[in-house]
C-alpha cells in the first residue's frame, strides 16, 4: 500500500476511536443531568452510538476498497 493508502487505512480507524470517545463523553453528560428517562436523553445517546456505527461501517468499506483488489489479484 502506498502512503496515501496506509493514510486511509490508519485514518479510519482513528475515526472509530474518536466517535468513540465523543460517544462516551455525550453518554457520560446525558446520565449526569438526566438520571431518570427522558425521549432526548435516549435519542442522543443512540445518535453517539449510530456515529460510532457509521465510522466502523467507513473502515469496512475503505479496508476493503483497498485490500480486496490486492487479495484478488485485479490491481
């Protein structure tokens, strides 16, 4: 792979650890000023949890966009 590959490659795992972060941080917020249910609370916490979903879809896609050619012999 050359840089601009291996730039991606790394790049979107990095995303994932950064959703992540931000995904516990918003979590971490909403349980502190909001122990007992609440409709937003709920939806906010799964939007963190859908971000973090979509950047490990994103490192699916961009491994194997850049890895299956290889494997396959069609580059």
């Amino acid at each position: 792979a050359n840089a601009i590959e291996r730039l991606f490659l790394a790049g979107s795992l990095l995303a994932v650890l950064i959703a992540e972060l931000l995904n516990g941080a918003i979590e971490a917020i909403v349980d502190k000023t909001t122990p007992e249910f609440n409709e937003l609370a709920g939806r906010s916490k799964d939007m963190g949890s859908a971000a973090v979903f979509l950047c490990m879809l994103n490192v699916v896609v961009v491994w194997a966009l850049i890895l299956l050619p290889r494997y396959f012999g069609t580059e």
